[in-house]
C-alpha cells in the first residue's frame, strides 16, 4: 500500500523559489572582481534567474546541455547556479586554477556549449579557446558592457556581455517540474591519478545534501545567519551553501577572489558574518593579519567550518582562545556532493577533559543523515569502530556518485553498493571518523588536489634524472606540498634549478614541488615498487625542520 501524500519532484529552482517567496529580503551581497560590493535580494535572484534562463534559451541551450563557468564567488555565478538547472541543462563549474590543458581537457571531456567567466580569467580563456572550439559555441563574460574585454576567439566562437544578456530577456519564464533524477550540475575532480574525473549530480542529490548539511548538528543555518563561504563555487558547489543557504533563508555573502587575511577581515565584520566556511589555508592567512593587527577582532563571527585537509591544531586553539570563534571540521569529497560528515559532540563527550576535547576536535565527525560510511580491510572485511582499527573508508548514501560522467551506471561501486573514498580512517564507538591516511599517493596543498603521478613523470622526462618520487611534505601554511625526490644518472649531475625548469608550460604554478632534493637511490619493495612510506617517514617533515 502507498501513503496517500502529494508527490512532488525535488527541484533546485523549488529551492529557490521558496527563498524568494518566503525570505525575499534576506541579502545576498558580492565582492565583485574589481573590489566594489554588489547588494540584492532572494527575490531579486529568483526574478534575474527567470531571465537568465530565457537568455540561455536564446543562446541554444537546451535540455541536458552543459553550461561551464570559469568563475569565482559571486551573484552571477550564483543565478547560473539556479538558471541551468532549472531549465534542465546543467551547471558546470570549471576549477580556473587548473593548468589550461586540463581545463581545455575538461570543457570538451564535459560537451560545453557555452562557457560563462569572469573577467579575471580573460587569460585563462584565451588560451584555451582554440582547444575548446569544436564544443563551445559561446564564451558569456560576466561583467558590464563598460568592462568587457576584447579577447581574440577562434572564428564562429561567438563573445557576449552577461549584463547585456540580462538588459534584453524577459522575466516571464514559470520554473517547470520534471524527473527529479536528472542531471543539474557536474563538478571535475582531480583527486585520481590520470585524467580529472565528472561527477554527475541531480536534483534529487542535491537538494538531499542541502537538507543534510542543513541540519542543526552540520552547518546549521537559519534565517538570522550571514554565511560567507570561501570555499569558491567551482569546488564542489561551494560545499552546497548556495542551495542550503536559499533553503533556509539565510544572507549570503561571497568573497570573490579577495580572500588574503586584511580583505576577509574587512568583509566579515562590515557584513555582519556569522558562519563562514573554506580550507584551513585561507584560515591560516587570516589568524596571521588579526595577530599583527592591534585589537583586531571578528565582531559577529560565531563558528567556522573548515575542510578540505586536516585542520592544524593550532587553527582550532588560537580561533577559540584568542578570538572566541568554534572551528568545524568536516570532510567530504567531490563524488559525495561533497560533505559526508560533520564533527559536532555527541552526549557522551560532556565528561571529556581538554585534552580529550582537543583530539575530538581534530576528527573528522560523524556522517550526516543520509550517507552511511564503514571502514574495512585488505579482504574487504568491515572493521570494528574502536577508534584503533584503520582501513579503507567507504561509503554509500543518497548523495554518493555511482559512477564518473561518461562511465556505466554502478561502475563506481562495489557489489554490494559502496564507494571506496581512497582514504584510510578510523571510526571509535560514537562514530567519529578521523583520516589518518591515503591510499593514493596525491598531495593536497591548501584543499586542492596535486597528482604525485603527473609531477613524477615529468621529472623523468629529464635527460639526467633516472628515477623519481613524490610525497607530500607537512607545511605550515599550505599543509602538504610535493616534494620531488630524484636519482641522478649514473655519471651525471643534475642541479634542482634544472629539474624545476622542466616543468615550465607543463603544470599550472602551483604545483611544482617546493624542494628537490637528489639523492644516489630510492627505497624499493621485493617486487621493485617504490617505497613511498619509507620517503614520508624519512622527508615528511622536511619543509617545517628546513623551510627554506
């Protein structure tokens, strides 16, 4: 027997709508490229959504195109967000960070039709234009007809104003209903070795994660919040606040690309921010501008939630004690939408000492409600949760990619329906998960992935270098940077200027290693495989004991 209630469809645009409906005076403020503040409403989201669909439509998008945008944190990207998925096209964030024949790679990989980007990466686009011209028929800059830049496009590569775009479209578009199962945004991950790898979201995903991260033991917004997420847009949907933060009725308030520490201080306490959210790089960079500012002080700040790579201790301290401000960590990743948990207490930590509430602070947290996680051995065996036994972290839930963009439906699970994250965890008896390894050797420099792979087949692409390994070393600021380890050879001499020279042109900047070091061999396993654990006990501290 079926209950007997109204059925309808899990839909973004459903989301969106009942911002504008029911929390149309709550601000959504922006930090645009050229450092001046922009300031609308819900209401006025929904209504220019409305249009910018109807532009959409006059570009050629259809149902089940892919939208790309090249694009940081602010309303325009937000309506993007609402606008192709709510016609039934899908919204693809493009990281711009990436070295330009990665993001060509991923626009063609994707099929966009029409990539939308933000003036600040006129270069970015014109680099990869002639790459991408056999898919993208229109490159939207998202300014004002004052600040368009004239950028040179291969022939038949059309170039539009976003404003104009906007000026010229009618506003009488009526949010349709369909399968809640189809597609509405694809994000790329480069956390794998190879190739990055599409991750498919659908309404239902979507709107599922929004609700979980919403709840009052994860992020917790309510309609009296101001949440700034520094965690850009093209990272995995900013964590999701976009949609929670319409689903609850909260202010949004977005950065843009001004996140160094004396910008962010500024924002947080002009806009009255209460939550804000990013990797614990930007964090470091802020706790380093208030300590040098005399009587700096965050005004509204209550909590922030931090992810991406492990929180240093010394975030957690000195936010609390010196500023009166709870860090978060969570953890998630781009084939979960991307939060799967969340650390807050539980009844049974009301006894714990501050030592005990110090390391309870450094886990990961628990799963929110609608994913499900276990940790299990070499032979697939599920692990008991005592907080000691470690191994591979799966998970499986409403919000969990069966499969990459491209690949068979389900090729991404096990038989039994789990996904392997490629972490290692444990989990102690009141579900807490903590991340104590990797199973794939990628480094993560400030929250975003570096593949050891890529680094250390360039390197060997030198005339002079025989082998070479890359780890991740612990750092200060960043977390994990690589470091390049090679073995000469035999009879040559190689300097580290000349390896690093190599890979010019090759990799975006950020992630050439921070050291080479060279040395006569490299630690190997009966069956000739590198040693990496043997590298990290030996070099993983290397940059902290010798920073430069």
């Amino acid at each position: 027997m079926l209950g007997l209630m109204q059925s309808q469809p899990l839909m973004i645009s459903a989301v969106l709508k009942h911002a504008a409906r029911h929390h149309g005076a709550a601000e959504i403020v922006s930090k645009n490229v050229e450092g001046d503040i922009d300031r609308y409403t819900w209401a006025d989201a929904e209504r220019r959504s409305r249009r910018l669909v109807r532009a959409l439509q006059a570009l050629g998008v259809e149902a089940g195109d892919r939208v790309g945008t090249l694009a940081m944190n602010g309303y325009r990207h937000l309506e993007i967000y609402y606008a192709a998925p709510g016609l039934g096209a899908i919204c693809h964030t493009v990281n711009p960070r990436l070295h330009p024949d990665d993001i060509g790679y991923i626009v063609n990989h994707a099929g966009d039709k029409v990539l939308f980007a933000e003036t600040s990466f006129n270069a970015v686009v014109t680099a990869i234009a002639p790459a991408i011209a056999g898919t993208v028929k229109t490159v939207v800059m998202m300014t004002s007809p004052a600040l368009m830049p004239a950028l040179d496009l291969p022939a038949g590569m059309r170039l539009v104003c976003y404003d104009d775009l906007i000026a010229g479209a009618d506003e009488d578009y009526v949010w349709p209903e369909f399968d809640e199962n189809t597609a509405s945004a694809l994000c790329y991950t480069s956390g794998t070795t190879g190739r990055p790898k599409g991750v498919l979201y659908s309404h239902r995903s979507t709107i599922l994660h929004a609700y979980g991260v919403s709840v009052a033991d994860a992020l917790a917004l309510r309609a009296v919040d101001r949440v700034l997420p520094v965690v850009p847009m093209f990272h995995v949907n900013a964590w999701g606040i976009p949609y929670a933060a319409a689903m609850t009725g909260t202010s949004l308030i977005m950065p843009g690309r001004h996140l160094d520490g004396p910008s962010m201080h500024k924002l947080l306490n002009d806009e009255r921010v209460t939550m804000t959210a990013g990797v614990p790089t930007v964090w470091m960079g802020l706790l380093q501008h208030l300590r040098a500012t005399p009587g700096a002080k965050l005004d509204t700040v209550q909590r922030i939630m931090t992810g991406g790579s492990a929180c240093p201790p010394l975030l957690i301290e000195a936010f609390g004690r010196e500023y009166g401000v709870r860090m978060e960590h969570g953890w998630g990743m781009t084939e979960i939408s991307p939060v799967g948990t969340y650390n807050r207490p539980k009844p049974a930590h009301a006894g714990l000492d501050e030592a005990g509430l110090e390391h309870l602070t450094l886990k990961q947290g628990r799963v929110l409600p609608g994913i499900d996680m276990k940790i299990v051995n070499d032979a697939g065996e599920e692990l008991p949760w005592d907080g000691v036994a470690f191994g591979d972290l799966k998970v499986r839930g409403s919000w969990v990619a069966s499969a990459y963009y491209g690949d068979a439906p389900g090729s991404a699970l096990d038989a039994d329906g789990w996904f392997a994250t490629g972490d290692v965890a444990t989990i102690d008896p009141n579900g807490m998960m903590e991340i104590t390894d990797r199973s794939k050797d990628v480094i993560k420099s400030g929250g975003e992935w570096i593949s050891s792979i890529t680094l250390e087949n360039i390197a060997v692409s030198h005339p002079d270098i025989a082998e070479a390994a890359v780890i991740a070393a612990r750092h200060a600021k960043w977390d994990e940077r690589p470091l390049l380890i090679v073995v000469p050879v035999k009879g040559a001499m190689v300097t580290p200027e000349s390896v690093l020279a190599i890979y010019e042109g090759k990799i975006a900047k950020w992630w050439l290693p921070d050291r080479v070091l060279v040395v006569d061999e490299l630690p190997h396993t009966a069956t000739g495989k590198l040693q990496k654990n043997t590298l990290r006990a030996r070099y993983q501290n290397l940059l902290l004991e010798q920073p430069s």
